[in-house]
C-alpha cells in the first residue's frame, strides 16, 4: 500500500506528467502513423504549462485545506503536544551531521516553541524513515539533533519511529500515550494536513486542537503569473497529494468525513 501511494503521489506531480507527455511524444513522434497522436499529447504537455503559468492553480487547491482550521488561541492547560513527521530530511542530516529541515521547518520551530510554552506538558514526536526500500534513518533522529542544537533537553519528548504515513503516526501515538477523556492534547501540523490529521484523530475518538502552520499560500492572495514554474509545480503537486490523500482516507475508513471541519 505504501508503495501504491507513493507511484500515485509521483503521477500527481506536473512536472512528473509533462515529462512523460514529452517522452511519451517523442517516441510515438518515430513511428510515422502515429505522429498525429505524438502532436495532440504535445500540445497536452503545452497547455499543462500554461495552465500552471495563468491559473493560480495552487492557490484554489491550497486555501481550502489551509483555511479549514483557523488558528486557535492557545489553551491555558495543556497536557501534552505532538509533532508529526514531515519536515525532516533524515538522509541530509546523516550526511552533513547537522539537522536538515525541508519547507515545513515551522512544525519544528513551533513544537519547540510550545515546549517551552508549556513545561510541563508531555512532549511527542511521531515519524520513522517513511520511505520503503531505502537504507533512510528515522525522522526522529533529526529531531533529536535539532532540539539538542537549540539548547534543549531532547529527552524530554517521546519518540514514535515506526510510523510510515499520517495513519500510523495516530495510531501508534495513540498506543503509546493511551490518552484519558478531558486531556487536552495539541497536534503540531501543516495547515494543509491539518483536515486529513485531525479526521484520523476523531476516527480513533481521540479530541485534540491542531496548531496550524506552515502555509504555503496566502489566505487572500494577489493572483499573479508563475513565472517560476518549479516552486508553482511544488505547490500544485502538495495540493493535489492533500486531496488525493483525504479521499483514499475516506475510502479507506480512516476519517469518517471526506473534508474534516471544525
């Protein structure tokens, strides 16, 4: 299953597309009777391109996710925080021995943030390498040598380094913590993610208050060209990936919603 999601998140990818769209011509484009059907998927790959270029694309894909869970202020009392995986890059931090964050560096940032906000609160990480058939330590190794570089004890937080998707990382948090009706629990998350993270957290009856960060788009933005077609690529495959992923999970039992709300 972790491999089929993986296959569908790459097909979702427009960059991934138009490169097959132009393979794809070429080599129908060797054979003369099949050089109309080579012409009409260049001309496919064409108006992916401008699509991508003149239609905010991103934007209509990433504000409802983003906007679904407004920020809430925080709690008095809080009994415990959880980041979920995401924003590491285990393979960087092995290589250069540092701690390699990726674009959603603001989960780490903000769940240090909280741990000093709340001292006493339980502390959870859950993630592990999320990447089958690769030799890639677990997220929680960089978590670790994050914390100790900003001067804090990472013994304080649990760690959960087994988990391979959004599923795993609730369930086997909720197995690890086995949570007591009352408790108020904050969960660390992208705002994109936040709909399909807490739709798992209600399907295990598990009430917590997400801390929506990391944005990608503006809530209200000026729509103008991508004129940078990588970053807008990025952005459109996160959107697509999002969606893709809340009806899988829908199908699939793990939320009971197709678009969690408040």
């Amino acid at each position: 299953m972790q491999i089929v999601a993986r296959i569908v998140d790459l097909l979702l990818d427009p960059a991934n597309l138009l490169g097959l769209l132009v393979v794809a011509a070429a080599l129908l484009s060797l054979r003369a009777r099949w050089r109309a059907a080579a012409r009409r998927l260049t001309w496919l790959a064409a108006l992916l391109v401008v699509a991508c270029v003149l239609l905010p694309l991103d934007v209509w894909l990433l504000r409802p996710l983003e906007q679904r869970f407004p920020a809430a202020a925080p709690p008095p009392r809080v009994d415990g925080v959880i980041m979920l995986g995401g924003a590491q890059r285990p393979r960087a931090t092995q290589a250069y021995g540092r701690a390699a964050l990726n674009g959603h560096a603001e989960r780490m940032t903000t769940f240090l943030q909280l741990a000093r906000q709340y001292p006493g609160a339980k502390l959870v990480f859950s993630g592990g390498a999320g990447d089958p058939g690769r030799d890639t330590p677990p997220e929680s190794d960089t978590v670790r040598l994050f914390l100790r570089e900003q001067g804090f004890d990472d013994g304080r937080v649990l760690y959960e380094s087994e988990s391979r998707n959004t599923w795993e990382n609730v369930v086997n948090t909720e197995k690890l913590l086995k949570p007591r009706q009352g408790e108020v629990w904050l969960v660390v998350a992208s705002a994109a993610d936040v709909p399909r993270t807490v739709g798992v957290f209600r399907r295990l009856g598990w009430a917590v208050t997400p801390v929506p960060v990391a944005y990608a788009v503006l809530p209200d933005p000026q729509w103008q060209p991508a004129l940078a077609l990588t970053p807008a690529f990025a952005r459109i495959r996160y959107g697509l990936h999002e969606w893709a992923g809340l009806v899988s999970y829908y199908v699939l039992g793990r939320i009971e919603t197709l678009f969690p709300a408040p």
